[in-house]
C-alpha cells in the first residue's frame, strides 16, 4: 500500500492551492457579504479547466478522475467554500451524469460546452415532499408524441438560477415508486424553466439555492437520460459520486479551520505565554487534524475505488459522513479557539462555522449516509 501522490498529483494540488489562495479567498468574503454569486472565481475555474474534471479529454475536459477531482475540491472549499459547491455539483452531477449515462450525441452535444465553461450545470432531483425519501419525487413527465412535457417544482437546486443546462429527475410513472423515474436534460433557456425563490441561507451565500418552476417545459426525446423509468438508480449512482466531492469540501473546511487556528494559537498571548502552549488548545488542535486526516484517507479511499471502476457507495458515505464532522467540529473548535475574535467577521472562521453546516444535510443528511452504510452490511 502506497499513501503518497504522485508527482502529478501532487503538482495539481499545488496548482489549486495556489490559485485559490490567491483568487478565490478575497472574493469569498465579498460573496458571503453580499450573498451574490461566485461568479468570476467559477470563470476562472474554467479557465484553470476546473469544469471539465469529470469530461473525458476527447470531449475537451481535464478529466481528473476522482482523485484528482478531490485534491482540487480540497483546495477551492479552503478558499472559498460556495465555489467549491458550484464546482463540485457542476462536475460530479451535471458533467458526470452526461458522461456517464448519455449517449455519443448527448455527450459531442454537450460534454465540450459544460467543459470549457460555456454552460454551467445544476442537478434537480430534491422536491418539497421529497428530500431524503428522494423516490417519493412527484415532479411529473408526460410523453406527448416524441416529446415529453415537464411539469413540477423542484427545490433547493444549487446555482438553478444562473445555470445553462440541468439534469432533472421526473416521475414516467406514477404507480411504479423508485421504479417509476427518469432522468431528463433540460436547457435553462427553454420556455417553461423557470427560477424561483432564493433561499435566504446560513452559509454558502455565494451559491445561490433556488426553487425551479417547470411549466410545461417540453423535452425532446433526444434529451432522456439513459432508459425510460431508470432514472432513480442513475440519481443515486450520481450521488455516491456526489458525496465524494462534498466530503472533499468537508475537508477543505476542516483544513482551513486548523490551519487558522494554529496560526491564531501562535499570535495570541494569554497569561503571557502564546495560546498554542496552553494544553486545552493543544488537545483542540490534536483532535481537529486527526480528523482532517482520518475523513482525507476515507475520502481518497472512496475517490480511488471510482477510479479504479469499483463500487464505492459505501466507502462516499462513510467519506461524506466522517468529512462533514471533521468540518462542523473544527468550525467549532475554530470560533472557541479564536474566542471573541472568532465570533466577529473579522476572522474567517466565523464564515466556516456557517459553511460546515450543510455538509452535514446535503447530497445526503448524516443520517441517509448512516442508513446507506447499514445496508450495505445487513442488506435491510
Ligand atoms: N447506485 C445505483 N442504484 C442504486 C443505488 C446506488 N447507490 N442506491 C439504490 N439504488 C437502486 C436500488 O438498487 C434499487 O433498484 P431496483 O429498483 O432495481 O431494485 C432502487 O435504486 C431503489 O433503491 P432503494 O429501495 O434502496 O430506495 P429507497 O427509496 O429506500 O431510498 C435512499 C434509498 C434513502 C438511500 C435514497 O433515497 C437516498 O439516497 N436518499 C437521499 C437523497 C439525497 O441525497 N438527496 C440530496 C439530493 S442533492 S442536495
């Protein structure tokens, strides 16, 4: 067994180190601030070739494989946290699922133009009724000749409002639950899309979370996703893949809370010594790497498994499980460690501690993670 990266690897990782640091951290204040979109860091991203790490090379993407997607994620969700959302839903939901399920004409269509940037792309399967239950879904299609007609209303879509092109899970037959689901592309600019309310949230405010409208938005044949009521099995193949990225972003929080910290533990003196030579902070600091360490080992364990072409549902949700505790608990480690000064907007942690929240809900609540793991090994 061989822990480390390769020099490849490891000159990817430099590179989205250095880019995030020095693009997407100052933006990421004023996108928090404002709760405006992360527009320019996505676009630079492009230009990095940061949307195409799940399309293959011949369609014009960086394909980085799973791994490489994670190193990269790492990196923008230390920086910047709702780039990181809009990055890893556009890759591992939108691209992926094009690339993995469409066919050649799907892919020539639209793999290069979701590559280079020129659309960006939103996964809709969440509805009011059905978040965790997500084959209790009712958003309904209904074939009208060659064409199917969408109707429904799909909520809590990341960058709904601002994307160019969205995979949506819609009902083809209502008595047949999970078995009653397909998978359509649907283009934001076709009559009938619609983006609605935007969710006034506790943190990735730079990541715009919208209801979508769908008005009898008609859907050419050309665009179902793999086979007519098979959708379900590819929504949720798409989110073993998913969680591997939010875990990534859990990483990528917990890192920048721990590495604050020790900074903050090194300038400030209480009792006339630094913080850092206070044991209570030592523990606190020992507990939140061990951590980062124990969710990056999962995480790349399930990152390795997908590129090796093996299963690896259960090892994401035991990656995105561990990784959003490892961010929620250095959050709060961070703020503590920090005292007052982390309670204010002066500091970054402050802005981390409201991030880490959704780890633990979406692409799956930490309880869905739980039950997914447990059937894996009692086939309940
Ligand atoms: N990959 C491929 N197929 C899968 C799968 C996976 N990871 N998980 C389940 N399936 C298939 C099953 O094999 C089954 O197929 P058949 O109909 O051929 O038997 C079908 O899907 C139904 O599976 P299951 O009975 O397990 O479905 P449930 O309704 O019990 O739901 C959970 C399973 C709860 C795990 C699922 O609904 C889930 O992940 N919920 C959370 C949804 C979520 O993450 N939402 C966030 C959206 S993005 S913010």
């Amino acid at each position: 067994m061989d822990f480390s990266l390769s020099e490849d690897q490891q000159m990817l990782q430099q590179a989205a180190r250095e880019f995030a640091q020095n693009e997407l951290v100052d933006r990421a204040v004023v996108a928090d601030r404002d709760e405006v979109f992360v527009a320019d860091s996505v676009r630079m991203c492009a230009e990095m070739g940061f949307l195409g790490m799940a399309v293959p090379e011949a369609h014009g993407g960086s394909e980085l494989g799973a791994l490489g997607s994670s190193l990269v994620l790492i990196e923008l969700n230390k920086a910047c946290a709702s780039t990181g959302t809009t990055i890893s839903v556009h890759n591992s939901l939108a691209c992926e699922s094009i690339a993995r399920f469409g066919n050649d004409e799907q892919q020539a269509r639209y793999l290069p133009r979701l590559a280079s940037g020129e659309m960006l792309g939103a996964y809709a399967l969440s509805e009011a009724g059905s978040g965790s239950d997500a084959g209790s879904l009712v958003c309904k299609a209904t074939q009208d000749g060659e064409d199917w007609i969408l109707d429904g209303t799909k909520l809590w879509i990341s960058h709904g409002s601002v994307c160019d092109l969205v995979v949506v899970f819609a009902r083809t037959d209502a008595d047949a639950r999970t078995r009653g689901i397909t998978a359509f592309v649907i283009e934001s600019a076709w009559d009938g899309y619609k983006s609605g309310k935007q969710e006034l949230k506790m943190g990735l405010r730079g990541s715009p979370t919208v209801e979508l409208h769908l008005d009898g938005v008609r859907v050419p044949a050309a665009n179902v996703l793999g086979e007519v009521n098979k959708g379900f099995g590819i929504a949720m193949s798409l989110l073993d893949g998913g969680r591997i990225g939010i875990a990534s972003q859990g990483i990528g929080i917990a890192e920048a809370c721990l590495e604050a910290s020790i900074k903050y533990a090194g300038e400030r003196e209480q009792f006339g010594k630094p913080l850092a030579a206070f044991g209570a902070i030592q523990e606190k600091i020992a507990e939140m790497a061990t951590r980062v360490d124990a969710a990056k080992l999962l995480t790349w364990r399930a990152a390795w498994l997908k590129d090796a072409g093996e299963p690896h549902g259960r090892e994401a949700s035991m990656a995105k499980l561990e990784a959003s505790r490892a961010a929620n608990y250095g959050a709060k480690e961070a703020v503590q460690i920090h005292g007052g000064a982390g309670y204010t907007r002066d500091f970054p942690v402050e802005r981390y501690f409201r991030d880490a929240r959704v780890t633990e809900i979406y692409e799956g609540t930490t309880e869905i993670q739980k039950l997914v793991i447990a059937r894996s090994y009692l086939r309940a």
